[in-house]
C-alpha cells in the first residue's frame, strides 16, 4: 500500500495526537498513554513503509505538497512537505527504532510515578523528529527542530529531582541553541537571498538547480546551516551537552541520544547538499575528523557504561559528518541507518543492565553479568561488534568501511581518513574494554551480584534490534549498493577498496587485540583496582577521563564571560541609569532647598519688610483714629480754617 | 466595526459604576469589572470578525472638539489598531480575573483599573494627535493610583518613577508635536494635517522633532538605556497592574512611535534608524543578561519584558514592512505572554508564598504544592523563549526577517538575545518551581506549605491568554491579514521606503 504525499503529514501527526491524548488523560493512567503512543507510533510506522513504497516506484523523484502558512506581505512563508526515498527511509528507521524504545520503556518506566507523562514526551518527540524528516521547507525543518530540543529537554530533565539531570537539560537546551543560532541565521540569509525556504518547489524551491545557479554558491550559508548540526549532533566544539545527556532515563537516551535526534544534524546536512560548496565541505570533513577522533579518546578513559556509549555516539556522529565533508552524503545516511540500530541496541541492552543491576551504572562496580543475563549478552555482544566494525557479518563494519572509502578517495587531504583509521581502533579497544568489564569477570557489586534477566517487553526489542543489526548491512555491499542507488539515482560504485578493506579489518583485530590484552586476559577483581590504562599513562588517562577538560574550559571562558557581563549590566543598570535618575531627583530636590532659602532670605525678607512698613502706616493711621469727636471736630475746624487761608491767598492773586 | 469607539464609553462607564457600587460590595464592583472587561473584548472580537483589511485608517467617530486650534475628536481605526484592542480587551479580562481576590477599597481599584483601560482604548483608536495625547495622559494617573495604594515593594517610589517617566516622555511628545504644528503651519491635530506640516519643515528641524516625538513615546516602549521605570514599576505594581503595564501599556510607547513618529517624519527617522536599532539590541541583550543574574522573581520576568520590548523597538527600526509587521505581532504575543508571566508570578506565587525571591522559592516544593501555576509559568517560558507552536515565534521570526533585509549585523545582534532568553527562562522555570530537588525533605514542607489551591477564575484567566497565545502561534495570518494591509497605506509606505537603508 503506497501513501501519497499529501497524507505524509499524518505520520508525524499520529504521535502528537498520542502526546495530546496522554496529556489529557488522568494522572496514573500509565496504560492509555502508553498503548496509545505504541499504536500511534505502530500505525506511522505502516503509513512510512507506505510512504517508502511510494518513493521506491521512482527513486529520483521529489514529490512534494507545499501550501502557505503566513503571509508577510512582501513574499508568503510557506511549508510543506517532501517525500523521496531518503524521507522514507528515515521515516521507516525512526518510527522503527522508536517503537522497540516505546516497548521497551514499558518495561523499564513501569514503576516510574510519572511514566505517564514519560510517553507524553516520547510521542512528542517521535512527532518532532518525524515531522523534521517529513519538512519539505527549511523553516518547517527548523520547527521541528526546535521542537525536538523541547522534547529532548523535557526528557533528559525528567527525573528533575537530580541535580545533576536538571543541570543537563538545561546544559543541552542552550548549547544546541546556540548551534541553532547559527542555523537560524543561515536560514534568514537563504530567505532573503532566494525569497523561498522550500526545499523542492517545482523548479523554484532552493534546492531545484535554477534557484543554485542564481545563488552562486554560498559558502557563509552553508556554514551557518552547519552550525545548527554541529551543535544537534554533538560535534566538536558543541559535544560537551551529549554525554551530560544521559542523565535521562536509559530508553531516552537510545531514542534520542543515539539512534534519531543526534542524527538529525547530519540529516539536515545530506538533505541540503547540494547547498554546500567545496569550500564549505572542507570544514565539515574536519570537523568530523576531529570528532571522530576525541570521541573515541575520550571514550577509553570512561567508567560510566552510559558515558562510554555517548561518547562512542559522538565519535561516530563524527564519522558521519566525515563522510558528508568528503562528499558523501550517502555513506553518511547507510551509516547513520546502521548506527540507528545498534546504537539503539547498545544502549538498550545498557539499560537492562542498569535496570537489573538496580542503577549501578559504573563498569568498575558491574561484571559477570554473562551468566545471569545471557539474551543481554549475546544482543550487547552483537552491538558491540558491530560498533567496533567486525568484518562481514555486521552492519557496522559495511557503513563504516563505505565512509572510510569515501575518506579515502577524497583529493583535498588524507587527514580526516587517517584521523578515522586511528579511531577504528580505539573503537575496538574500548568496547572490548566495556563488554570485559562488565559481562565477564565476577560481579564486584552488590547490584551485579543480584541482577537476573529482564522481562520480555525489554528483551524482544533487544533481539529485534540484533536482527537489524546483522541483517541491515545486506543493503549497502560494494556489491550490492541498493541503499547507495536509491537514495541517489546517480551513484557509481567504484572499484577496488578490497585493500582498504583488509587494513582496516587488521585495524580493527589490532583494536580487540589490544582490549583484550589489557582488560581480558586479567580480569578485575576489585570495583576500587586501577585502570590498567591509568597505571601505564595515568596523566593521559586523568585528562581523558575529565573529558579533556572542555567542560572546564568552557566554564572558565563562555561562563565566566557570561557572568561577567551580566554583573555589568546589572551594575551598570542600579548604579548608573538608576543613579542618573536619582542624581536627577535629588537635583530637584536641591534647587526646591535652594528656592525656599531665596524665598526666606531675598523674597520673603523684602516682601516682609514691605508689609512691616504697610503695617506700620497702617498703625500710625489707626492711632490717628482715636474715636474721640472733639479731636476730629479740631481737626476739621483747623483744616477749614487752613482752607480757607489758601482760598483767600490764592484768589487774592 | 463601528462599534469600537463603545469600548472606551463601556470601559468608562463601568469605572464610575464599579466605584458607585464598590463601596458596599467588592463582590459586585468585581462583577462590574469583569463584565466591562468582557464586554470590550467582545466589541473588539466582533469587530474583528467583520473587518475587511484596507490599507489606511478607517473612520469611526470625527467631531469638532476645539474648533479654535482645528483639534478634533477623531477615532478610526486600521489592522494594527484593531490587533491592539483586541489585545486590550485580552488583557483587560485577564486582568481583572487576576484581581479577584482584592478586597481592599475594591470599588477604587477596579474604577482606576477601568479609567486606565479606557485611556489605552482610547489612544489605540485616536487618529487626532491631541485626542491620542489626552487619551495617553488619561492612562497614565490611574496607574500611579493602582502601584501606590495597592503595590508592595517600594510602592511609591516605584510609582512616581514610572509618573515621573511618563511625564518626561509626553512633555518631549507634546513639544515635538507643538513644534510642528508651528513650524509647519499645520491646520489642526489631526495625523494627516500634520503629515502634510511636517512635509514642510526643514530636513534639520525633521531630525530634531523625530527625535523629540519618538523619544518620548520609546520611554514607555522601555528603549534602552530609558528603559529602568519598567522593571521597579512592575516588581511595585499589584499583579493586575503589572499585566497591564507590561501588556498593553509599553505597546502604548510603541504604538506611538509607529502610529505618530515614523509617518509624521520619514527623514528624522532614516536619520536615526541606525542609532534606534542598535539601541533596541542592545536593550535586548543588556536586559537579557540582567534577567539571568536577578534574585528576586518579579525582577526577572520584568527585565525580559524589556528584553521584548527590544525586538518590537528593532522591528520599528528595520523599517520594513516585514519587520514592522512583526514589531506589531510581537506586541501581541509579548502582550499575552507577559501577562501570562506576570500572573503566574505575582498572583499564583507571590500571594500564595509572600516571597519573591529566588533563594526562598528554590527551597519551596511549588511544582508540587502549585502544578498548575508551574504548568502555566513552562507554557508562558517556552512562549516566551520564542519556540514554535506559540506567538512569539512567527513574530520574532518575521522581525528577523525583516531586520535582516536591513542590516544583518542587527539580526546577529537580537539572535543573541533569543539564546540568552532561553537561558534566563530555564533557569527561573528550574530554580523557582523545580527547585527542589531532595523528595524527602519535600514532604513535609509541601504540608506545611499554606497554599490555597489554584482559585477558578485564575484558571480561566490562564487559559484565555495560552488560548490566544496558542492560537496567534499556530496561525499567524489571523493577525498578520489585518496588519500587512495596513502597512500598505501611501501614509505606512512613505514612512517604511525611507527606513529602508
């Protein structure tokens, strides 16, 4: 059954029905909202294989359903959807890989209070990630995009009661923000460069060769997109928020910080490249190198079982941006789909071991666990070899081998393929060192010496996923490239490569070799014993096991600035704005002082002296009214007389 | 439609009724309240539902008023009008379902609340200088009542600040305004006769009265560095005050330097373009930053208002019909969304727990003992850190787009401030509501902890705002199809072709 384009929206739509209609039912109704999100996610997962038919009949098409979301007067905003085989495949793989998690969490949240409203989260993150992949418009891609760092914050805070968890929501809500800035950026500078933020849009979106030409390549662009993905997909110099992240629930971070979210940034990468010059693929081979690289360090010098996955995730987002810098962007993806799985399976099979091991999650307190927990074994082995790229049988090694042959053939340099030799090995060694330590041995824990296998709702994802993962590398053989030729029609399997082929399968032996060397061959015996790693270089391994200090770094530089700044303002805002406005008030006050001495001493005082001399008339004149008739008749008289004395000189003139 | 200039009456009206009856019963002065409230914004929604978008101003009331000196009584109304009242009528019902719980001299206080109300109306429908500037003062003496008598924190002094301010800023209004009407001749109040006036003068004078008139109506809009009345007058006033002046009263400032200052003079502002945008980012980040240090709860939300406010100033300033535009969505959504803070904080948390600072509340099990105040306050602070799904976000996003047109040194500028918004916002939603982090010490404090549950008209107050803010977010055009028309005005589009640099 084909789905249409058209009705692509109902595959991200599912689950966010489902999130509403966990949010509304009652608190305690764990069942509703998980059966709801399962089946939510089960039926956009059919509707995907639908969407996947669709695309497989002409696997160069763009098929795409665009309409208007607001219009600004000068030039409409639109959205829309797109469907090819990419979309499809990605559509398969998340709802895929996140239906096993959302079975899986029902095992594992079951006693959580708030598992309710854990699936509310899941599903909106499904539907964020799912309508991310579904966008046919840069703008709808970056929605979703935020949207996912939503989900991603509520989900890694979600047990908000640590400190620690709640420290790394927040850690990783602002760096890929940050990463976000850039992309937003880019995106405004597209807009206004194109005049359209659609994808594909019959010949006028800016993906279509046309609107390309007319943008003449754009360096600065694309370099802004990527810091979006850089800081997504935890590349260097933005990884610091992805290890943190495993403070969330373990099913969290296979779903998230693992198989789907953390892919999303190389996604956006292969959906736009054409967008990206040479130039601008130089830096993102690099970066990728670099990242594959201090991943995989670091990773050796980890305790923490989950820490050891994320920083092993790290290394091979690095791998996979490797492969998008040297030009192919199809590796990436067949790595990305492969990664997807046993990423997914390893940090499943790491959460029915904390699970059983009641939330010990240090591989020093762990071990033994082979006997007690044998599917969790065998699955965790399986992931563990396909991670570390054990020739032919697993998945990993073909998506691997494919971006160190595109490595390989790159003309600029030879730096970032070496760069991925080196981490092939280290690969090897430090999943050789985690599956020792924790599987084989004697338990040197209490929470190990009590673990007993897992429920099926944990263990059939767990066996699901380790069919994928050995099946999966079928599609992607230098011999039969079907995933390489349907996402790009024009792709041209090059010959040779059996060398390479043989370098690093001795690469990835000397890398189990040397694990197994150091950490098989004498078991620990004590969770307190030192590292063998840390008794041979223990300055190298002190500074990788504090994760190259980028944390402190960044603490000492961005966060430092950044409260400087904020203390400046505040500062800047009591003392010198206020204090201007203060300065002004007691100004006023001042002159109303000044103004009431100059009434008292100049005004008053003349004013004063005026009236004491009225008053002083007056009293002379009220004196003069003595009310005595013989006085007043006097005077009359005496006037009269002068009177009349003047008449009788002036008329006599 | 021309039924609009009726809020003004309604909402006067109902000032001297709810004073007449708010000496014997506060219960029935709230009633007078909220039905007076209610009764404007469905004016404004009805209004709105019949409107057909037009470019320029629509004629709904024109009487002679001082013949002597050609000022008329003139009331019209265009999309960007009309999105203000209804963001009035909004926040005047919020409002008042927020003050339920007043007892104190009830009458007093909603008949000022309503006076106050009434002026914002008025100013929002003026297309006469004078009558706009009358209005404004109308709206400016209620609210040193409203902080005064019924604030807490450093009350008076809080309120005379603001006064204070706003005087200042109209004294400098009404001086430009006198000086064209002067200079150019004009032959009475009216916006187009003085548009034809300011045609006349000089470009030099042009500087000078843009300066003066957009100055004063940017002190209310809280232009950096005039911006320090906004947060002490917030953190002074009582809650419904607070929604008020952060909801509609700083868009009074910006509706005036859009509605007066840009089109009575393209010139003078070509010529201060730059100046005015870098002090819009610079508001945005500088109050950004204080937000993430403050201790006190009120303080922060009152900084981000400023931090807001900045990209509705930097959207006026882009100058482009796509940035303006957004300054005038963005007035929406941080009309809905501050008052969504300001609830929260200080009539769901304040009255409950009588502290405001962080320190205090960080130790308060509030996600616990107050769910539906941390729901709301996560939904208003993903809101307000412009995520998808919500006003802010096509509203910032339109302003960037514009503003990157212009300059994209400005839209580096407010991108900056979009991270610092989330980073100031996280941290108030963290430490105030989820500060707690120890379950057993929660308990028994979560016990002792005397909180009336959330009150019902609370409840709808919230909903009604994340209604609208919900809403303008998942559809833009709602409003976006009465303000672009507008925008395209001979008036709007003389004033936005001279922004463009």
């Amino acid at each position: 059954m084909s789905l249409s384009v058209q009705l692509l929206w109902l595959i991200p739509a599912l689950p966010l029905l489902a999130a509403v209609v966990g949010t509304l039912a009652p608190r305690g109704e764990f069942k509703l909202s998980a059966s709801t999100a399962i089946a939510a996610l089960t039926l956009s997962f059919l509707l995907s294989c639908g969407a996947l038919i669709t695309a497989l009949a002409d696997p160069s098409a763009h098929l795409t359903s665009n309409f208007t979301w607001f219009d600004l007067g000068h030039g409409a905003v639109r959205l829309g959807w797109l469907l090819d085989p990419l979309t499809a495949l990605m559509c398969v793989m998340v709802t895929f890989v996140g239906l096993l998690i959302f079975v899986f969490s029902t095992g594992y949240m079951r006693d959580d209070a708030n598992a309710k409203q854990f699936f509310c989260f899941l599903s909106l993150f499904a539907a964020a990630m799912l309508g991310l992949i579904i966008a046919n418009s840069l703008l709808l891609l970056f929605v979703c995009w935020e949207l996912v760092g939503l989900a991603s914050y509520l989900l890694i805070g979600f047990w908000f009661h640590k400190p620690e968890a709640a420290a790394a929501a927040k850690k990783a809500f602002i760096t890929t923000r940050i990463g976000d800035l850039g992309l937003l950026l880019g995106l405004l500078w597209l807009y206004d460069s194109t005049g359209t933020l659609l994808l594909y849009d019959e010949g006028q979106g800016v993906l279509d060769p046309v609107v390309l030409a007319g943008l003449g390549g754009s360096t600065a662009i694309g370099l802004l997109i990527f810091c979006g993905a850089v800081g997504k997909s935890g590349q260097f110099p933005l990884h610091v928020w992805l290890p943190d992240a495993m403070e969330g629930p373990t099913p969290v971070s296979a779903l998230i910080h693992a198989a789907t979210m953390v892919a999303a940034g190389v996604f956006l990468m292969a959906r736009v490249f054409p967008l990206l010059t040479p130039d601008a693929l130089i830096v993102i081979a690099f970066t990728g190198a670099i990242t594959a690289l201090l991943g995989a360090l670091i990773a050796c010098a980890q305790s923490d079982l989950k820490r050891i996955l994320a920083f092993s995730t790290v290394s091979q987002l690095g791998y996979m941006m490797l492969a998008i810098g040297v030009g192919s962007w199809v590796a990436a993806i067949f790595h990305l789909l492969t990664h997807a799985f046993f990423k997914a399976l390893l940090f499943l099979g790491a959460g029915s071991v904390i699970h059983a091991a009641h939330h010990e999650q240090d591989i020093r307190a762990l071990g033994g666990l082979r006997g007690p927990m044998k599917t969790t074994f065998v699955t965790f082995a399986i992931g563990m070899m396909a991670l570390a790229g054990v020739p032919f049988l697993f998945s990993g090694f073909w998506s691997k081998e494919a971006v160190l042959h595109a490595a390989h053939g790159w003309g600029f340099s030879q730096i970032p393929f070496y760069a991925g030799l080196v981490a092939v090995v280290l690969t090897a060694f430090y999943m050789t060192r985690l599956v020792a330590e924790v599987f084989f041995g004697h338990p040197r824990g209490n929470g190990a010496a009590h673990a007993h296998e897992n429920t099926a709702a944990m263990t059939l994802p767990l066996g699901l996923l380790a069919a994928c993962t050995i099946l999966l590398g079928a599609i992607g053989t230098p011999w039969w490239p079907w995933l390489q030729r349907t996402l790009d029609p024009e792709f041209l399997s090059e010959p040779g490569g059996a060398g390479l082929m043989a370098t690093s399968i001795v690469l990835v032996a000397l890398g189990l070799g040397a694990g197994w060397a150091l950490y098989g061959r004498k078991l620990r015996q004590k969770s307190a014993a030192a590292d063998p790693l840390a008794v041979i270089a223990p300055r190298a391994f002190a500074f990788l096991a504090a994760r190259m200090k980028f944390d402190k770094l960044y603490a000492a530089t961005f966060g430092r600035l950044s409260d400087t700044l904020a203390a400046c303002a505040d500062a800047l805002d009591r003392h010198v704005w206020d204090g201007v406005v203060r300065l002004l008030a007691r100004l006023g006050r001042f002159t109303g002082l000044v103004n009431r001495e100059a009434d008292e001493e100049g005004l008053n005082a003349g004013f004063d002296a005026t009236s004491e001399s009225i008053r002083a008339t007056a009293k002379a004149y009220s004196r003069a009214h003595t009310g005595d008739a013989h006085g007043y008749l006097l005077m009359i008289a005496f006037g009269f007389v002068v009177l009349v004395f003047a008449v009788l000189v002036g008329g006599g003139r | 439609m021309s039924a609009l200039p009726f809020t003004i009456y309604v909402s006067f009206t109902g000032a001297l009724l709810a004073l007449a009856v708010g000496a014997r019963s506060a219960a029935r002065a709230r009633l007078v309240a909220l039905s007076t409230a209610v009764a404007g914004l469905a004016i404004t929604l009805v209004a709105g539902a019949g409107f057909t978008p037009q470019a320029g101003l629509h004629t709904l009331v024109d009487l002679p008023w001082i013949a002597e000196a050609g000022i008329r009584y003139h009331l019209a109304a265009d999309g960007i009008s009309l999105t203000l009242v209804v963001l009035t009528g909004l926040a005047a019902t919020a409002g008042v379902l927020f003050s339920w719980n007043i007892e104190e001299r009830a009458g007093e206080f909603f008949a000022l609340y309503l006076a106050l109300i009434g002026g914002v109306y008025g100013v929002f429908l003026s297309a006469d200088a004078f009558t706009l500037f009358a209005f404004y003062e109308i709206a400016i003496v209620p609210k040193y009542f409203l902080i005064a008598i019924w604030g807490s924190t450093n009350r008076e002094h809080g309120a005379m600040k603001l006064v204070l301010y706003s005087f200042a800023g109209s004294a400098l209004v009404l001086a430009g305004l006198l000086w064209v009407h002067a200079a150019g001749a004009a032959t009475g109040f009216g916006l187009g006769e003085l548009i034809a006036a300011a045609a006349r003068v000089s470009p030099g004078e042009q500087i000078a009265m843009f300066a003066l008139v957009f100055l004063g109506f940017a002190v209310l809009a809280g232009l950096f560095p005039f911006h320090t009345w906004a947060p002490t007058g917030h953190v002074a006033a009582p809650t419904a005050a607070s929604m008020l002046l952060a909801g509609v009263v700083m868009k009074l400032g910006a509706y005036g330097c859009l509605r007066v200052a840009l089109p009575l003079f393209p010139e003078g502002f070509a010529f201060w373009q730059p100046t005015i945008a870098w002090l819009a980012v610079a508001g945005i980040l500088y109050a950004g930053f204080i937000a993430l240090v403050q201790d006190d709860f009120k303080f922060v939300i009152g900084y981000s208002s400023v931090s807001h406010m900045g990209f509705v100033l930097l959207g006026l300033a882009a100058g482009n019909p796509p940035a303006v535009a957004g300054a005038v969505l963005q007035m929406f959504s941080h009309g809905v969304i501050a008052g969504l803070l300001f609830a929260v904080v200080g009539r769901m948390v304040y009255e409950r727990t009588h502290t405001r600072r962080l320190a205090d509340l960080r130790a308060l099990p509030l996600h616990r003992a107050l769910p539906f105040a941390a729901l709301v306050f996560v939904i208003a602070g993903l809101a307000s850190m412009g995520l998808p799904g919500f006003s802010g976000f096509p509203a910032e996003l339109a302003i960037l787009i514009g503003t990157w047109k212009t300059s994209p040194a400005w839209a580096l500028g407010a991108g900056a401030g979009v991270v610092l918004a989330a980073a100031f916002t996280l941290r108030a939603i963290q430490v105030a509501f989820f500060g707690t982090t120890d379950k057993s010490a929660a308990q028994p404090a979560a016990a002792s902890l005397p909180c009336e549950p959330i009150t019902l008209p609370e409840r709808a107050g919230a909903m009604l705002l994340v209604a609208a803010t919900v809403y303008v977010g998942l559809n833009p055009d709602a409003l976006l199809d009465w303000i672009t028309p507008a925008l395209q005005s001979p008036v709007m589009q003389a004033a936005l072709k001279g922004g463009v640099s």
